[in-house]
C-alpha cells in the first residue's frame, strides 16, 4: 500500500493550472412508447394479483384406483424374489491360489538363441 505521506506531497506538489475547465451536461433518457407500455401492463398485472378475489368452493372428488389383479401378482412375485435375494447371505470362503508362471532357464535360453543374443 502506498505511503500516505507521500500521497499527500504528490497531491500538493500537482499544479492546478493545467487542469481544464469542462462544462458538464445532463443527460436524460426518456422511456420510448414500448417500455411506457410494458411498464403499464405490469402494474396493471400487480394491482389484479393483489386485489380480493372471491373464491368459489369447489367440492373434491378423491377417485381412488386400485390395483388390478395382474398388478398384485407382479408386485408379490417382485417381493418374493427379493426376499430370496436377501436371504442368501451363504457366501463360502476362498482361498485365492496365486500361479506366476515364469520361463524356466531352458526357455530363457531358447527365447536368446531365437533373437541372436547368444
């Protein structure tokens, strides 16, 4: 960070006379006829949201559809299957047999004599 020492020389060694003068000018953007429009269907939108609406009753009807008799059947062979499924905890145990077949001299040999090393 800069020293605040050396800021404020800085600041009083600048000479003001270089400075210009601007002049400075307002700018104003009126809205076109689109956004006025917009803007307008939007409160309009706001102020029916927030008005009091009388709501009618409306009895409901809570049509409840069973199950067909296919659909049963389905479901209880699913649930049966997954049943055995996790009933059958019976793993056996096995002891892994590691065979690492390396060449023995003799093929060693061979496999040198084919290449021409020897």
């Amino acid at each position: 960070m800069a020293d605040p020492n050396a800021v404020l020389t800085d600041i009083n060694k600048f000479n003001k006379d270089q400075m210009h003068h601007v002049e400075v000018t307002e700018k104003t953007h009126l809205p076109d006829k689109e956004q006025v429009e917009s803007e307008r269907k939007e409160v309009q939108l706001r102020q029916e949201i927030e008005q009091d609406h009388q709501l009618h009753h409306v009895k409901v009807e809570e049509k409840v559809q069973l199950p067909s008799p296919d659909d049963i059947a389905q479901e209880r062979q699913e649930m049966q299957l997954r049943a055995e499924i996790e009933g059958q905890h019976s793993l056996k145990h096995v002891d892994p047999l590691v065979r690492n077949s390396l060449p023995d001299a003799e093929a060693i040999a061979e496999e040198k004599k084919a290449l021409g090393k020897e």
